[in-house]
C-alpha cells in the first residue's frame, strides 16, 4: 500500500463519519420532537438535551449529507 491509498482510504472514512453524523443528527431531530411534544416532564428535559446535541451534528456535518452519501 502506498502513501496516495492510504490517504485516499483515510479521506474516505473522514467522509463516512461526517455522512454518518449528518444521519444521525437528522434522526436525533426527529426523535427530539417526537419526545418534546408527547413526553412527560423527565422525557422533555432529555428531548432539549437531544434536540441540541443532534442540532450541533447537523450544523458540524452538513443538513444533507448522510442523504446524499448513502443514497436515501
């Protein structure tokens, strides 16, 4: 293996992680809401702490990239 396989094959994986944590923001939204609107009180402080984290994966990994990487 040389030095140019190596850097493509650690590009690539760099570009699955960020498509990977596009997804899972996108579900984390989605899951947030859901819990926001039709949990209790304990379900709603969770479903804050839910919302940020996943907002802070799209805003970091882009809103479509995971959508565009695996083709959905």
């Amino acid at each position: 293996m040389n030095v140019e396989e190596y850097v493509s094959a650690v590009i690539d994986g760099f570009e699955f992680l960020i498509a990977l944590g596009s997804l899972l923001g996108l579900l984390g939204l989605i899951a947030g809401f859901v819990l926001l609107f039709l949990g209790g009180h304990y379900s709603r402080r969770t479903a804050f702490n839910i919302l940020i984290v996943s907002f802070i994966l799209v805003c970091i990994c882009g809103l479509y990239t995971g959508v565009k990487y695996f083709h959905i």
